[in-house]
C-alpha cells in the first residue's frame, strides 16, 4: 500500500461509499417526511431491505477483494506470517491492511445476515460498522512507528474522521434514523475518501518535486487542508441531499394520491407502531424553536 | 491577527454574539413558560423565524468580511497561498484565520436555507455550529508551533471554551430547546469573547510593560483569570436572564388575555403537538426534586 | 494550605456533604417509593424546598469563611494580588483556593435562589455544581507545578473524583432524580474528602518519619489506597442508605393511612403529572432483565 | 501472578463469564421476542432472579478465592503489607490483584442483595460493575512502573477492553435490557479472557523461545493480534446467539399455547407495565429503515 495507488483506491472506495449512502439517506429521509403522498412505493420496508442486501453485498465483494489483493498482489505475504529464515514478522503491513478489510467484512456479512433473515436486531449493523472503524483507526494509530513527522501527522488527521465516525455510528445505536448523524456520518466518510487521495499526493507525488516531510509550514497548510476537505466534503453532502429532496418531492406529486390505499393494505406491516413513535419523536426534535 | 486590534475585533464579536443569544433564548425561554397569557404575541414561530433570518444574515455578512480582512488587510495574502519565488507557503495565518471564519459562514448559510425554507431538517444548525466551534480547536490546536511557554498556555486555555461550545452544541441536536444547555453556550461564548481580550492584553499589551511569557508564576495567574472570566461571564448571562425574563413576566400580565383566541386561531401551526411533547418532557425534568 | 490542617478542613467539608447528601437522597427515594402510605408527610415538596434552602445557606456560609480564611488567615494576601515591591504576584495559591471556595459559593447562590423564587429553572443548580467541581479540577491541574512526584501523584488522584463527580452532575441535568446517579456523586464527594485527609497525612505526617516523596513503591501504594477509599466511601454511603430507608419504611407504616386523602388534598400540586412521567421512567428502567 | 498460570486463571475466568453471559443474554432477548407462546415458562421474573443469585454466588465465591490464593499463596504477602525490617512495602503487587477481586466480591455482594431483597434500586448492579472494571482499568495503569516496552504494550491493549466494558457498563444504567449493549459487554469480556491467555503466552511462553520484548515488528505483531481476538470474540458470542436462540424459538414453538393463560394469571407482575414501554422502546429503535 505504500505507493500512490495503494492510498488511491481505498479513497475511492469510501468517497464512492460516502455519496451513495448520502443518496441513499436523503431519499429514504425525503420520502418519511413526504408520508401519505403514495410514498410507500419508493421506500417500503421491502425495497429498503433489497437496497440493504445489494449493498452489503457489494461491501463484502470489495472487502475479500481488498484482502485478496494485499495477501497475493505484489510484493504481498501470501497468507505467510512468518518468515522462519530470516525470523522475523513478514510483510505486517499487508496483514494490517487485510485486517482492516476484514472487519469491513464481519460488517457487511452481519449486516447481509440481519436484513436477510429476522435472526438479528436492526442496530446490530451500526454497532459492526462501529467497531470495523473503531479497529481501522486503531491499527492506524500503533502503524506509524518511525515515519517522519509529516507522514505522521497526515495519518494522524484522518483518525479525526474515522473515530469520529466510531462515535457517530455509536451514537445511532441508540438514534436509529436520525437524518443529522447520519449526514454527519457521510460527510465524514467523504472526507476520509477525499484525504486518502490527498495523502497519496502528497507522500507519493505522481509527478512534480518531492514534499519536504519536516517543514513545520507544511504541517500548517496540511491542516488547514483538512478543513478544507472537510468543508468540500459537506458542500458535496449539502448538493446531494437538496438534488434527492427536490427529485423525490417533484416524483411524489405526480403519484395520484388514489393508489396508496390499495398499496397500504398489501404492505402495511406489523411495525408501523414504531413510525408513528419515530415522528413523533423527529417532531419533538424540531420543538423549542 | 498577530496584534492587540487583531484580538480585540473577534472578541468583540465573540461577546457580542453571546450577550444576544442569552437574549433571545431568555425571551423564548419567558414565552414558553408564561404560555396562556397571550405570549403567542411575542414570540410565535413566525417572528422567532424572521429574528433567526436577521441573526443569520448578520452572521454570514460578518464572516465574509472577517475573511475578507484577513486576505486583503494589510499583511494580507490576497489570495496568494504559495511564494513561488522564495518557495514557502505565505501568510499561512491569515489563511487559517480566514479558514475559521469560513465556517462560521458556512453555519450562517445553513442557518438562513433551514429558516427560509422547509428543505432541511432544524436540528441541521446546530450541528453546524458544533463543526465550526470543531473547526476554530482543531486549527487552534495545530497553531502553536514554537510559540513561548504563556502564548501556548492562553491560547490553550481558550479551547476549553471552544471544545465545551463543540460539545454543548452537538447535545442540542438531540435537546434542542433546552434551557441549560443554551444559557451554557451563551457563557462560553461570553468567555471566550472576554479570553480574546485578555489574550490581546497579555502579549500585545497596549500600554505598561511587556510579560515575561516564560515565568511559571504568570502562568498560575492567567489560570486562575480564566477562573474569574468564567465566573463574570456566568454573572452578566444570569444578570441578563433575570431582567429578560421580569420583562416579558410584567408586560405579559398587560396584556389582556382575550385576544388569545383569536391569536391562537390564526397562529397555530401544524408543529403544535411537539410543544406539547417537549414541555411534558421539560416538565419531566423538573420532578424528582 | 500548604500544612496538615489544610487538607483536613476541607476533607471534613466534603465528607459531611457527602454524607449529608446521602442522607437526604436516601429520604427522598425511599419517600418516592413508598408513595401512596402517606409519605408525602415526610418528603412533600414544601419540606423538600425548606431542606434545600438551608443546605444552600449553610454552603454559602462555608464558602464565604473559607474565601475569608484564604484571605485573611495567617499567611494569607489579605486581597493584595501584586506585590509591587518585589515585582511578582502575591500568594497565589491563596488566591487560587479562594477561587474554589468562590465557584461553590455561586451554586449555593444560584440553589438559593431557584428554591426561594421561581425565576430559573431547576436543573440549573446541577450545571452551577458540575462547573463548581470541574473549576476545582481545572485549578488543580495547573496547580501543580515543580512539585515533586508523589505530591503531585496524590493531587492528580484526587481529580478522577472531581472531573468525575463533573461528569457526574452534568448528566443529572437529563437524569434529574436518578438515585443511581445521586449515590454515584455521594460516593465520590465522600471519597474526595477521605483523600483530602489522606493527602495531608501523606504530606504533612503530624507524626512519625517524614514519606519518600520519590520512591515509586510509595506511589504504587499509595494508588491502591485509593481504591480502598472508594470501597470504604461505596461501603459507607451503602449502609447509610440502608438505615435510612429501613427507617422510613417502618415509620411509615406506622401512620395511619387515613390521614392520607386530606394531606394529598392539600398539597398536590400542579406538576404531579411530572411524578407520573418520572415513575414511568424509572419502572422502565427496571424492566428487560 | 508473574508467570503463565496467574494469566490462564483470570483468562479462564472471564472467558467462562464471557460465555456464560451471551447465553444467559440470549435467551432473554430471544424470549422476550418470542412473548405470547408460552415464554414465560422459560424466563419468568422468578427464574431469572434465581439465575442472577446463583451467578452472583459464584462470582463472589471465586472473588474471595482469587483475594485468598493472593494472600496465602506461594509468595504471597500473607496479609502483611508492610516490612518492617527491610522498611519497603511487601508484594505490592499481589496487594493490587487481590484489590481488583475485591471490587468484584463488592459487585457480586451488591447484586446479591438487589436480586434477594428489594431494598436496592435494579440498576445498582450495573454501576458496580462499572466500578469493579473502572478500578481493574485504573490499578493497571499505575502497575507498569518500569517495565519493557512490549510488556506495557500487551497490558495497555488490555485497558481497551477494560475501559471498554467500563463504559458499556455504565451505559446500560440508563439502557437496562439492550440487547446490543449486552453483546457488547459478553464480546468485550470474551476478549478480556483470551488476551490475558495471550498475555501468558507472549511473556511467558511455557515452551518455546523467549519473545524480544523491545522488537517495534513484535509490537506491530501484537496490534494485529488483538484485533484478530476481537474478531474472534465476536464470532464467538454470534455463534452462541444464534444458537440459543434457534434453540428457544423451538421449544417454544412446541409449548401448546393452552398453557399460556394459566401462566400469565400465575406470573402476572406489577410492572408489567414496564414490560410494555421497554417493548415500545426497542421496537422504536428498529425503525426508520
């Protein structure tokens, strides 16, 4: 991973993540909050759960790719662990890396597992996704044993979005569904995608001059960067989310409103107690103002 | 930034800032209590609307002249980040001052899109203030590079107030219209307003004889300052909080309760049921007591 | 303060309060519980009040002679901050303690007034008393500069008390009347001021040989000893709760439950449907196991 | 306790507690879910407040073995603590461990109490336990005086899931029942065992060669194997839960639903109330997906 496309590729992959989930957030937000205009038939409960499924298994694909590719790609250990020749731990940051995707991939198989079958409860799935950036960010905070300081303190800068992540993805444990964390939680996995790509510039400048790794200039105008990623990242989130409301508002209109009794009563489901608590509850958030 | 006006300026607008929201949520804060006796008068949704708009505005049009300063003020980058002939980053400072500023005025424009227009969800502001309170400590904290032993220590002292914001802010997106937490905020926004003088007298002191920035004694003191600033700053937002609310108390006992009806017909809006709710919860936290 | 009378006093202050506390939380919840066998003779919400002005006076009292003390004791600055002759400041650590004393006066202030008046919200006197302690912590953090190891090992203790019991009364501000919590702060209250006697004894030994402030066996010790000091606080605030609600309970059987209908009669009060909310709350917590 | 047995004991203990507590956990939840076809014979209150007696039993029984085989064990200090001879205190460390049992003999005591009497609010067992993992935490961060560096490392990983467990603990004060925060603590627990088994192994392999305690590749090794623990703590405790609960959901499934009636007017409670609201609770958190 130690080169430009090494830090290229998981920064697609989470930017990729980031704005699909913003999408998928905005319109399963826009069409709740449009309830009674024949909404049912963008987001039922069972389309939700198709989407769930298709995307677990999309994240469980690229993690077995992620893992595949650090084991047997170049210069990768081939599930060898260590080297009895010149004993010694062999290619620890391949294993580090496979580790991370790993944990990636415990989230999308329970996450495959919960909307596939009843077995599981709902926030079980944020809990893993919890836990798999928990673990991202604390094999990167002990991987950065004698780097130089800039190489440090970039890494150092996307812990900010990856624990930040932890907690958010915590926090919905207990508030499933609220749309603020869970904007909150795309802008953040925007940011981590935008900064991979950024990281890679600026350890592996694909061309121009190498960056001084111990001016102490540079370290200011890197995080004052991240800011800037970070503002990027929520004008990215902010577009998104207006484009989906607007798309979603202008395509319930047009539903005749006619057809929602027949739909209601094929997929009326035994939990709508819970959506009525829930707006009950998102209203008592808009309150005091 | 790096003078004693560069200090007093964003303090000014710092205590400026707190002394109007203690205002505000005090006179909000009076109206909800004294419910029945025809407050709809002073602060029906509509009008807490339209002030919200204004303290936007104002907001948004002094962060842009904030980074406007920082650019094109004297010393300033006008635009330039990169020295191409000596090969260093230029007036980095500027920029990051220019940085903070920049989200305060991205926080004004969520603000003024939630309260012109239904597209998203209220608690979106507060989170937004959370982010810029983040983003003033986050570049704060990468900003102290080789400064003496006191301007570290004062400009430390000062996240405290900014990390508490952060903190406040984040838990009124699921509290919002708590009393506590707000008058909390308006206090560290007092502090922190009143810190930045302090600040600017202590290195920049404009008159009497320099500090000596490297004396542990000097530092104990400015510790326990920052005590006292604590304590002023609660005393002006209670001082405030009691004349605001004996106002609204007497000229609300003026006015004839009879036009209730009528108001209450005219104004009651579809978001009724969540006042019922928070108050049942506000009133929740009073008992056990 | 610096001497063994010092840490005494104010480790019997906080042992007293601590103990205090308990006993009156203890009244309440075993009252609360037995509801409905004419408790509201011993806890009705006009004796509650009463009891709550008084601890608040005699708090304010204590602060008040202790800032005195601070001042004008023997050693003391008698108000002089800046010694003019010398050029230095004047017995900060003097005037550091007032500080603390000044920051418990403000709440007991505060508490004063929310329990006489109705002007501020209840949940007010939890924030006054989580600043309280957190400024006391904050204080000692900066406190302890050049001192040797063990000294400042001892002082550092003491502060997972204080930013604990921060904690802890910052979230009573959401969970006014948990028991759980209120019990939690009467531990840590008795433990911070166990230690304060334990510190002087450590510092200051009023007899036998003098410690080794240097030697780590003393420090490795003398953190075990902490954690006797909150199991022997966890011991005293259990048992004191114990005797307190098995004298409720026997006396309160003992009154005739016919008296009940009148005192109920008169002293209801408006917020009774908080108690209802509040009961509810509490019974859910105990469900699920 | 410095050698491969003192680490397999405790290892194996909070394995077993670890697995005992997702099953005990599961079959609750999986009753609970499955209401309504008989499940009370199962998890009725009085089974599970027989269960709990019985496993606070245990727990305090082995507390007081664990603080004896410390005491009178071969090295032990035989509860002296302090020489008087060579003037230094004796077997510290034995103290400390003996220490951290007695935190859980308080814990199992308390719970005992609660679970027999009615004297103590429910949620009192989970505080406690919170202390007896905050005090392990907090005796193992001054126990590392001076050692080398992959062997404050080892210890330090511990912390994560003692502090871990420390704040799910205290967590489920305020969310008694959640299932999540259940599995949570098992996973954290299981981790606890089989990283003191790790423990064991690194510092004092029972066969084999001795580790290089200062190789930074043996550090990074470590890391990574913590991680591995965790992924496998948590396909354990899966594994158990869906176990368990394909087991209950059986069995029930067999019950002739004749019985229920006869049941319920047996078992019936006061607070099936709660039972209700806890329903309505967790079922709110599966929506708004």
């Amino acid at each position: 991973m130690g080169s430009f496309r090494g830090h290229a590729l998981p920064g697609t992959f989470f930017l990729v993540a980031g704005i699909w989930w913003t999408v998928k957030y905005s319109i399963w937000h826009a069409t709740r909050r449009n309830k009674g205009i024949g909404s049912t038939r963008l987001a039922s409960r069972a389309s939700q759960r198709r989407l769930e499924i298709i995307e677990s298994s999309v994240i469980l694909f690229f993690s077995l790719v992620g893992m595949l590719a650090e084991q047997f790609g170049s210069g990768g250990p081939k599930l060898q662990l260590y080297d009895f020749v010149e004993k010694h731990w062999d290619h620890l940051h391949s294993w580090h890396h496979a580790t991370m995707y790993l944990f990636f991939g415990l989230f999308a198989t329970v996450s495959l597992i919960i909307h596939t079958t009843e077995a599981a409860p709902l926030a079980l799935d944020r809990l893993m996704l919890a836990i798999a950036f928990f673990n991202e960010g604390f094999l990167f905070l002990y991987h950065l044993h004698g780097r130089s300081m800039l190489d440090v303190h970039v890494h150092l800068l996307l812990l900010y979005a990856v624990f930040g992540e932890t907690l958010v993805a915590f926090l919905e444990i207990f508030h499933r569904g609220n749309i603020i964390l869970e904007l909150l939680r795309c802008t953040l996995t925007v940011v981590q995608g935008t900064w991979f790509w950024e990281v890679g510039f600026v350890l592996y400048p694909p061309r121009g001059p190498e960056w001084d790794l111990k001016d102490p200039n540079n370290m200011m105008f890197i995080t004052m960067c991240y800011s800037w990623h970070l503002a990027f990242a929520m004008l990215i989130v902010s577009v998104l989310y207006c484009i989906v409301s607007c798309a979603v508002h202008s395509r319930l209109k047009k539903t005749p409103p006619v057809e929602m009794g027949l739909l209601k009563a094929r997929e009326r489901d035994p939990e709508s107690e819970d959506e009525l608590m829930s707006r009950i509850r998102s209203k008592a958030h808009r309150c005091g103002n």
